[in-house]
C-alpha cells in the first residue's frame, strides 16, 4: 500500500492506492508504447503524455508512473479511467507519490489484512 496526494485547485486529498506488480523492462517499454500512442488520430489525443513511464500497477487499471525529464526520477499514481489522458473521467490531476523511487519503495507500508 501507498498514499499519494491529489492537488485540486481548491483543495488537497491525500489517498490511498497498493502496487499488484511492477513491470520488467521489456514490459515498461512496451506499456509506455501503447499508453503513448494516439487514441484518436483524428483528435490527436495520447492516452498520457510521454514524459511517464508506467513502471507498474495497482490491483484495477491504474498504473504507477515514475517523470522523465526536467523532475526525473519523482513517482505518480494514475487512475486510469476509460477517457484519454486530460479529459472527462481522466481530467483528474496526477497523484503525487514520492520525490523519487528509492523514497516510494521506503514508504510502502503491508496491506491491512
């Protein structure tokens, strides 16, 4: 299990989510290829932009997410829902996990049953 924050523009909400597995590298390539990819051609819309590399998921659809580029290193959750990334369902912001993947794997705590 993990928390992670939400910041709404309004408000901040501290959520809980758990990890079912972690992706190996093969598999983190080619998850990033297919939630990188457009939806739509015709919209234009990527079901997330490229700067996340989903590296594993929780026990739904969400997917734990670690940045590339300028903030490198610092780990996301996302509640994948069935909209592409930044609309209806999915315009919810990204959940802010830990600074960087040694702090997230500290911060794991068992589930409670």
């Amino acid at each position: 299990m993990f928390y992670y924050t939400v910041q709404f523009y309004d408000r901040k909400e501290i959520r809980e989510s758990n990890i079912a597995f972690f992706h190996n590298a093969d598999d983190i390539i080619q998850a990033w290829k297919i939630v990188t990819q457009y939806e739509d051609e015709e919209e234009g819309l990527p079901q997330f932009p490229a700067n996340y590399l989903p590296v594993g998921n929780d026990s739904g659809q969400g997917l734990i997410l670690l940045e590339l580029g300028e903030h490198a290193g610092r780990v996301w959750y996302w509640e994948e829902k069935a909209d592409a990334w930044g609309t209806g369902d999915n315009a919810e912001p990204l959940g802010f996990v830990a600074e960087d993947f040694y702090e997230f794997i500290n911060g794991l705590r068992p589930p409670p049953y």
